[in-house]
C-alpha cells in the first residue's frame, strides 16, 4: 500500500470556486474529447494506408483500375446502404436516450447490431466468392514471380483491399461487441438519460466505422466502375 | 449536450441527412457510367468528401465545437501534409527502371505500371 498522502482532484467554475472532484463520470466534455483523440488516432492510421493507396494507384494506374473492375459492386454498393442506415439506428438510439426513452434506445442499438452482422454477412458473401476466383491473400494469383502471378499492380491493390477491407472488418467486430456492452451497462442503469457519455462516445465510433467506408468503398470498388466485368 | 431542438426536429434533422447520404451514395453509384467518366477518381473522392462532412458535421455532432474541431482540422492537417509530400514524391519517382515497386521486376503477368 502506498504512504503518499491523499491529495484530492480540485475543479474550479467559471467564478473560480473550487470544488472537488467526486468522479469523472459527469464531466461530459472531458469524456467526448478523450474519445475524439482516439478516433483522431484512427483517422490518422486509417490516412496513412490511403496514402499508401494512393502512392501505387498513382505507379500503376492501369493495373488498380482493372483490379477494381473486377469488384462485385452490386454488394459492395448493398453494404454501403446498410452501414448507412445501421448509422442512423444508431444515431436515433442516443436521441432516445437523451430523450428518455431507454426502451426506444435499447430498440435502435439492437436494430445496429443487427445491420452490422448483415454487413459482415455481405462480406463473407463477398471474400469467399473472391477466393474461389483464386484471389486472396496467400494464394498464387497474389503472389510475385509464378506463372499464374497477377501482374505487381494488382497484387498491391488486393493486397490493400482484403488489408483494408479487414481491418474495417475487425471495426465492424468491435463495434458489435461494444454495442452489447452498452446494452449490458443500460440494462444496469449505468448508461442512463442523464448519465449516458458512454453511449455517445461508442454512437461516434459506429460515424467514425461508417465514415472510413464513405472512402474505403468508391476507392477499391468505383474507380474501375467504367471497365465493367460484373465482378466475382 | 446542450440543445434547444426538440426530440421530432432532432430526429428529422437525422432523417434529412440520412436522405442526403443516400442521393449521394447513388450518384456515387452511376457516376461512372453516366458522367464525368474521365475524372470518376476525382469525382467519387469529391462525393465521399463531401459525404463526409455530413457526417462529421451532423451525425457527429461537430457543429458549434471549437476544441475538437480544432484537433479534428489539425489531424487532417497532418494526414494531408503526409499526403501532399508522398505525392510530390512519387510523381517524381526516380528509380523505376530498377525498383520492384514498378514494372520490369514484377512477375509474369505484366504490367502496366506508368512511368515518373
């Protein structure tokens, strides 16, 4: 145990009175910036692999624009209105909740969580009919050097794309638990219409999943949109 | 969060965004096809940043913040100073009669790798 002498937290208003501090959990501007520095961690990673992107789109044009080609837009397209709509259930599940109607709110996240094993369906969907064209990670066709060898260009692009579309993935995945963990915190009366940080904070982690889609799918699926194949 | 907006202006305020999102998902959707099929890099970019917005403006609640905006604005600062110089210097790729990133050492099935 430690002999440090306990020395309290000490906020001050506005007048400058001092008050101290019992506990964080009503300071919700605190809370809300915390997780936007985290979010801007994110950004910041999910950037620095657009830029990455961007750096071997620029070297071999042609082989990103026929690798994109062969997409399946149709489900891509699908999943960018689920993820769409799953962020406006989230979305109206906290204006329930600031609003009072846990039961409303509780509804809505049930109604994300749903939306976002839909999208992780989709992709499975769409992952195992691009294997079964030979293309994933670790296969010959996405490896340098062989007969049956794409050519460099398109090997990064899917090399990217399964890394990028994973990743996102694995957001997705998280999301999924989060959100079950803020059903448990709300059926607990942890998250409540007054106290309810935790439930803003997780409703700008689904914006900030969504918004790395709003990138991720004209990127890899719309840039080869005008060479058509009809995809995998 | 401090707000003087109702629960039904609230809700339609997402509603109204969310009918925004998806007039610009479509046109992400046709526009290759249908227009500007010459620039459709630059034309989905410009839609996705614009969607953003949207995004980060109403359904991220970052209307009307100053600190946070300020951090958000310094982030994407520093993504797109990263950017700008990775461009730079890639448009002036120097090596790529002999690096692997390019076309001559690639792999069977060719290339087409444009050169700087």
């Amino acid at each position: 145990m430690s002999d440090h002498p306990y020395v309290p937290e000490i906020a001050v208003d506005r007048e400058g009175n001092e008050y101290e501090v019992q506990g964080w959990q009503g300071d919700f501007f605190g809370g809300k910036f915390g997780f936007w520095l985290f979010m801007l961690t994110e950004i910041m990673m999910f950037g620095a692999m657009f830029m990455v992107l961007t750096y071997y789109f620029t070297l071999h044009h042609d082989d990103f624009i026929n690798a994109s080609a062969s997409l399946n837009r149709t489900l891509g397209g699908f999943n960018t209105v689920v993820l769409l709509i799953s962020a406006l259930t989230m979305g109206l599940g906290l204006l329930k909740m600031r609003h009072g109607d846990v039961k409303g709110s509780k509804l809505m996240i049930w109604a994300t969580i749903l939306l976002a094993l839909v999208f992780l369906g989709v992709k499975a969907v769409e992952w195992t009919a691009e294997y079964n064209h030979g293309i994933f990670l670790g296969l010959p066709a996405l490896q340098g050097g062989l007969p049956e060898s794409k050519p460099f260009g398109e090997i990064m692009f899917f090399g990217m794309y399964f890394t990028m579309t994973g990743l996102h993935g694995v957001h997705i995945i998280i999301g999924i638990g989060l959100m079950l963990w803020l059903l448990k915190r709300i059926n607990a009366e942890k998250v409540t219409p007054e106290h309810y940080i935790l439930h803003f904070n997780l409703a700008l982690y689904w914006d900030l999943v969504h918004l790395i889609w709003v990138f991720v799918f004209p990127y890899y699926y719309m840039i080869g949109a005008g060479l058509s194949t009809g995809g995998h | 969060m401090a707000t003087t907006k109702t629960y039904e202006e609230e809700r339609a305020g997402y509603f109204k965004v969310l009918i925004g999102l998806l007039v610009l998902t479509a046109v992400t959707l046709i526009q290759p096809t249908m227009f500007l099929e010459n620039a459709t890099f630059g034309v989905q970019m410009f839609i996705g940043v614009i969607k953003a917005w949207m995004i980060v403006m109403y359904y991220m609640h970052m209307k009307g913040e100053k600190l946070i905006g300020a951090s958000v604005i310094f982030a994407m600062f520093l993504v797109a100073f990263f950017f700008v110089i990775v461009m730079i210097d890639v448009n002036h790729f120097q090596f790529g009669d002999v690096s692997h990133i390019t076309s001559e050492v690639t792999s069977a099935g060719g290339s087409s790798a444009s050169k700087h």
